[in-house]
C-alpha cells in the first residue's frame, strides 16, 4: 500500500467516524474556502441555459468523489440524471453512501412533514412533492475505481456528459508513480480521463495547484479542446495577479 493510500485510508475512517457519531457531519470539502461547488453548479447552469445540457438526463461521474458532496448538491439544484461518484479509496466510497443515506433520510423526513401540512391546507402542495419524488429515481452510484489502474466496465455506456476533476489531477500530479512505459501518473492522465467523457461532453477540472495556462497545456490537446473557464476572486501580488484555484471546462470531440 502505497503511502498516498494510507493517508486517504485514516483520513476517511476518522470521518466516517466522526459521520457516524454526528450525521450532519458529511466531512472535508474540497475548495470549500473558494465557494469552487456553487461557482461550479452555476457554470453547468449556463451550460442547460445554452441547450448543451439537459439536468434531466445529463449523466455525471465524479472522479475522487470524497464524501459525494459534488453529486448531492446537483441533486438538490435539480440534476436528476445518472450520477456515479468513483474514488479508490473504499473509506471515500463508504462515507459517500453514508452521506448520501442521511441526505436521503432527511429529505423524506421533510417530504412527509410537507405532504401532512399540504395536506391539510392545500392539496397542490402534495402533488407538488409527488412530482419531485418521482424526478429523483434515477441511479445515484458511488463505487470503487481507480482512473490510474482499472478499466472502465459496463457503466461507462457511450460515456458521461459531465465528468468532474475537483482535486484529483492535483493529487496525482504529486504522486512518484510511473506508468508501463515509463511516463509519470500525470502524464497519462489526459488520456485516461477523455475517454470517459461522451463526444459532445464536458470535462471540468478544478486545481489549486496548477495555473489555467498549465492547465490547457495539460487538458487542451487529443479529443478535449478548451471551452471556457470559471471566475474566481483575484489577489495582487509583487504586481502579478492570480487566484487561489482555477478551473477549466474542455469539451470532447469527434476526433
């Protein structure tokens, strides 16, 4: 076990266990301080707006899911697709469930209160949950899988509309790790994870530790051409500006 392993390993047990003791405790949020998840939600926003996505049907895979917090909040901004969240930590992928268990017990503990008090002042109301209950059934997956190491199985179809990177590349970028023919885990990367995306799809990946131009030279080549980028608040420094993280959209094309 290699030691990046064992860190995400005792990481996550000390969730897991912190989730059990106190389920609104749903652990780390990566990029939290950078509000990175609602400046990501509205970026997929404009893209339903421009008819390039459609949140009823739009499948998503999560690449390093964490505690799924990414998926969640599409769930409740009202993506209602496919959506699985993969990591190769089994601690993430148990906590992520666990999470996602409590969000759903919660919800419909709130959906009965509203259907009782619907009931008893307007029936509208009941219809109301009713539909929303019914526009949640679609899958939501969390599941062990390593980019670097396992071949994409039968849930890979055509590939996904979104996939999300918020972190992962920036872990493996600091991973030692060589590939069969000699190559670092991060060189490698780009070509593991366009394959993932469906032609037409989308790719974002967030980074704190790579700029947006090292980004491009990374992403923006092969089947992903640069598509846009998200706005983040700036800083001055010694008269250069930059931001905190960075994150680019690529999207997949035909060839």
């Amino acid at each position: 076990m290699s030691e990046s392993s064992r860190h995400w390993d005792t990481t996550y047990a000390n969730e897991l266990s912190n989730h059990a003791a106190n389920p609104s405790d749903s652990g780390t949020v990566w990029f939290a301080d950078s509000d990175a998840s609602p400046k990501i939600l509205a970026y997929l926003e404009s893209l339903s707006q421009d008819g390039l996505l459609d949140p009823s049907s739009a499948r998503f895979l999560d690449l390093g899911t964490g505690n799924g917090h990414m998926l969640l909040e599409l769930r409740e901004e009202g993506w209602t697709g496919e959506m699985l969240g993969v990591d190769y930590s089994e601690g993430s992928v148990s906590l992520a469930r666990n999470v996602a268990a409590a969000v759903t017990a919660r919800s419909e503990t709130m959906e009965e209160e509203s259907v009782i008090e619907g009931a008893e002042v307007d029936d509208n109301a009941v219809k109301e949950v009713d539909v929303g209950e019914e526009a949640c059934t679609k899958a939501l997956h969390f599941a062990v899988w390593d980019i670097l190491h396992d071949e994409p199985v039968d849930w890979l179809g055509e590939g996904f509309d979104v996939v999300l990177d918020k972190g992962t590349f920036d872990a493996i970028s600091l991973s030692a790790e060589m590939d069969g023919v000699g190559r670092r885990a991060c060189e490698s990367y780009r070509e593991r994870v366009e394959r993932l995306v469906k032609v037409g799809g989308f790719l974002l990946v967030t980074s704190c530790n790579w700029t947006e131009e090292e980004l491009r030279g990374w992403f923006d080549q092969g089947k992903l051409a640069y598509w846009g980028r998200l706005k983040y608040p700036t800083f001055t420094f010694g008269g250069v500006k930059g931001q905190t993280i960075c994150s680019l959209c690529l999207r997949r094309q035909t060839s």
